[in-house]
C-alpha cells in the first residue's frame, strides 16, 4: 500500500513536471521559431537588395564600357577600341535579362527598371548604329549621328535613372540592417530567459530523477531478463537464416547444373534431327519431290534456330552466376578484338566506324567484349537497303548520384550511334527483353537476346543501357558503367 502510494504520487509529480516542461519548451520554441523567421526573412531581403544593386551596376558598367569602345574607335579607328565594345555587346544580353528578373521589395522599383532597360535598349541601338556607320567607311555620318549628343543624352538618362535605383536600394539595405540590429538585440534577451528557465528546468528533472531512481531499479533485473531471451532469439534467427542462405546457394548450384545438363539433353536430339535431315537430303534427294526437300529444309532450319536459341539461352541464364572478377580493362583493346571479328561484316556492308578514345574500366573483359559486340552487330544487322552503315562510338566521363549509396559514382558514358533503319520509341524497353524482336525472322536473323544479355550485362556493372531512336533515323544505344573498382563490386556483385 504505501509503495502503491509512494508511486502514485511519483507518477502524479512527472505529470505535472511534464507538463510544465512541454509547456515552458513550447513557448521558448516558439519564441525561437518567431526570431529565426525573422532573421531569416530579413537575411533574405539582405540578399536579394544585394543581389539587385550587384546586377544594376554591373549593367551600368557594360553600358559605359561599351560606350568607351564605340567612342574610342571612332575617334582613333583603331580596332583594338571595338575588343571591349563588342565583349560587353555580348553579355548585355545576359545582364539584361538577369535586371529584368528583379523582384525588388520597394515600391515603384519596378516601373523604374522597366524604365531603365528601356533606355539601355536605345543606348545599345545607338551604339551599334553609329558603329556600323563607321564600318561601312561612313564616319561623318557617324560622328553627325553622335554630335546630335542623342548618345550623351540617353547616358545621362540612364545615370540618373540608376543612380535612382541604387540609392533607393542602398537606403532599404541600411534600414534592413537597422531591423537585423534589433532583432539580435530582442534575441539575445529571449535566449537569457529561456537559458533560465531550461536551468530551472534542468534542476528539477535531476531532484525527480533521483527520486525516480529507485523505483528504476526495481526494474532492471526484469529487463536484463528480457534482454537475454531477445539475445537467445535473435541468435536463433541467425541460425535460421544462416541456413536458409546455405539452402539458397545449394539450390542455385542445383538449377546451375540443371540447366547444363537440360541444355546437353535438348541439344543431342536436335544434333540427330540436323544428322538424319541432311542423311535424307543427301542420300534421298533424288526420291523426294519438291515438296519433301522443301520439308527437310524447314526442319533442319528449325532445328539450327533451336540450338542457337538454347546456346543464347544458356549464355543469357550465365552471365551472374559465371561471370568472371572484374579487372582494369582498356575498352579500345575491347573494341579492337570486336572491330577484328566484325571484320567480314563491315566489309560486306562497307560500313563506316568512328571510335573515340575509350577509358579504362574495373569490369569484366568477355562480357565487355560480349556487349560490345552485340551493340556493334546490331548496327550492322539493321542497316538500310544499298546504303553503308555509319555507326560512330562516343564517350563521356561525369560523376552521377546514386541514391542507395548516397555518394556520386565516377562512370563513363558510352553512345554507339548508327543510321540504320531505327524503331519506335515505343518499343525502347522492350527490345531489351528477351525473345523481343521488332522484325520477322526472313528480314534480320536472330533470336531475339542479343539486348537482353547486354542489359544484364550492364546491371551486373552496376549500369544502365537505354535506347534512342525514330524510323528510318538510326538508333543511338547509351551504356553508362562506374569507373571504380570498389563501386563496381558494391554494386554488381
């Protein structure tokens, strides 16, 4: 009964101490939250008058050096003058454009910017009308034009609009710094109460922790108990875990070798089907009409299109689990050994092929070699009638953010573009599954893998492969890979 009581009357004094708590936090976090927002608001408005006088008088100045040039020149007709003219002609395009964005805070700024670049706009039509007049081997008509003092006037104009501008800024700069003055002072005070009162705060928690102390204790034991047993299933489900990853590995070793052996056992009666056809074809081609050899031809081109597609299969179904370690690879000597093998096919088709200077990659050098040469063949397969394949290979090397590692990744972006007869782009995703294919089989042979083995490929990289492309405009394939090795472990592994 009377620890009953004892922790009764615990409990009742955290309540009250708690809510004397939330309630002295909140209106300190208010009253920080109110000077914060004001620190901020003013800070920004800082900014921006800064920001505004910046571009005003950066403006001002790329009119008074162009007018420099201009007068310069014509009064020398030395062309050295027209160097400065024509660089600040060029960026007052830009400076122009920024003085329009302004969104000053005063009133009336605004229709006296619009005001301004209204004037600057004819000083640069001036400009450039009695420079062009002097070009053209006209000078008296220039210097009639600029002693009408149209130019003198207009700067004038501008001046005084500037000054105007900047002055106007320059006072609502100061009585913003007045206001953060006083908002400093305001805050330094609202911090001293509220270190105070958190002090105070901070004593009574420690007196009602000691009191709250002993009946913690009580406890512990209990959750040192309960610590235990969570430890004890925790440990089980390691186990358990443990495993189930073994189990896993065992299962993909199993189907590993399945696969091996249903490809073996698929493959020997297609082997006997080619055997006994071309037996037929060539023992009783005398005693079957047109008709049956016509027959055995289908058959024996279905059976090769099978195996090819079981082999390419197979590859497909490889290219994690027997993947080689990756290694420093040159892609130039990659793209050599394709370029070498595609030799035949770039000469019939008397293709065209433009390599930059590739990078060097951690990566694994067959499957480069294998989604080189996929990509390459493709451009040469798809080529339009009784025109020769161009098909040129860029690179470029830039950091891109990867969101699971929270880091940006060094990576090379490779773009292998050809003028072949291209796609929709609607079909971009869905050239690179497998058995996708966008033609019959009597146009372009195939069967349909080639780009589903390069998007794995590329993953397995920790990359992306995608695809650009219009009818009859060619295609532009974009592999983008990490350059590191760490991070292609990390992330293809």
């Amino acid at each position: 009964m009377r620890l009953n009581r004892l922790f009764g009357n615990t409990t009742a004094s955290w309540i009250i101490i708690s809510v004397l708590v939330v309630g002295i936090i909140g209106i300190n976090l208010s009253i920080a939250l109110n000077t914060v927002n004001k620190l901020t608001a003013v800070q920004t408005s800082l900014d921006k008058t800064s920001i505004i006088i910046l571009r005003l008088e950066s403006l001002h100045l790329s009119v008074v050096v162009a007018e420099s040039g201009q007068r310069g020149y014509l009064l020398t007709e030395y062309e050295e003058y027209l160097n400065p003219y024509h660089a600040e002609l060029q960026s007052l395009d830009e400076k122009i454009a920024l003085v329009s964005g302004i969104e000053s805070e005063i009133p009336g700024q605004q229709e006296r910017i619009k005001d301004l670049l209204v004037l600057v706009n004819e000083k640069i039509h001036e400009l450039t009308s009695t420079v062009e007049l002097a070009l053209k081997e006209r000078e008296k008509s220039a210097l009639r034009q600029i002693m009408t003092n149209r130019g003198r006037d207009l700067y004038r104009e501008i001046r005084k609009t500037m000054k105007q501008l900047v002055d106007t800024e320059y006072e609502h700069r100061q009585v913003l710094y007045s206001q953060l003055k006083r908002i400093q002072r305001d805050a330094k005070v609202n911090f001293g109460v509220s270190a105070i009162t958190s002090g105070l705060l901070v004593i009574g928690m420690f007196l009602m922790a000691r009191i709250n102390l002993s009946i913690n204790t009580r406890y512990q034991d209990d959750l040192e108990k309960q610590n235990e047993q969570l430890l004890d299933k925790v440990a089980q489900r390691t186990q358990e875990l443990t495993i189930y990853s073994e189990e896993l590995s065992r299962s993909n070793r199993e189907l590993e070798d399945f696969a091996f052996v249903a490809s073996h056992d698929l493959q020997e009666p297609l082997r006997k089907i080619q055997a006994f056809s071309d037996r037929l074809t060539t023992m009783y081609k005398d005693k079957l009409d047109e008709r049956g050899v016509d027959y055995i031809k289908r058959m024996t081109t279905a059976a090769f299109r099978m195996s090819t597609l079981i082999n390419d299969l197979l590859e497909f179904s490889r290219i994690t689990t027997r993947g080689k370690d990756f290694v420093d690879v040159e892609l130039n000597n990659v793209l050599e050994e394709v370029l070498i093998d595609l030799e035949i096919a770039i000469s019939e088709s008397g293709a065209q092929i433009n390599i930059e200077p590739l990078p060097k990659v951690c990566a694994d050098p067959s499957q480069m070699y294998q989604l080189f040469l996929n990509v390459l063949s493709n451009g040469l397969k798809f080529r339009k009638v009784d025109v020769p394949p161009v098909i040129s290979v860029s690179v470029e090397q830039k950091d891109i953010r990867d969101e699971l590692q929270h880091m940006d990744v060094p990576c090379c972006i490779v773009t292998i573009k050809d003028n072949g007869i291209g796609f929709e782009q609607t079909y971009a995703d869905k050239i690179f599954s497998p058995f996708q294919r966008l033609h019959g089989r009597t146009a372009y042979k195939g069967t349909g893998i080639g780009l589903a083995v390069c998007r794995r490929i590329v993953e397995r990289h920790g990359g992306t492969i995608t695809a650009l492309s219009s009818p009859d405009e060619g295609a532009a394939f974009t592999v983008t890979l990490p350059i590191d090795a760490v991070v292609n472990k990390y992330m293809g592994e």
